[in-house]
C-alpha cells in the first residue's frame, strides 16, 4: 500500500448502529438495513447500505 494516494490515517472509536429504513411500498422506497456511524459526542458521520431485505 503506497502513500501516493492518502494523507494519514488512524484508527478511531465510532458507535456503529445498524437500522432497517424504507416503507417497501414502491420500487423508489424499499426496505434496507442500513448502517449509521456516529461520533462519541452524538454528531452523525455517515450511514452505507447494506442490502436490500
């Protein structure tokens, strides 16, 4: 893994809560499990999906 392509990196402590999300009503909406990030101070960093269930 070279240095060309990042700056620093380091490992931090996140909370991590998986959620379902998604009325399953229309194609637009389906129901998903997603993943949300947060800091330890309560500020959201990011959510991914996972899958559609």
């Amino acid at each position: 893994m070279g240095n060309d392509y990042f700056k620093s990196a380091e490992i931090v402590e996140v909370i991590r809560i998986t959620v379902t999300e998604g009325t399953g009503m229309s194609k637009e909406d389906p129901i998903k499990e997603v993943v949300q990030y947060w800091s330890k101070d309560g500020k959201f960093l990011f959510k991914t999906e996972l899958f559609a269930c």
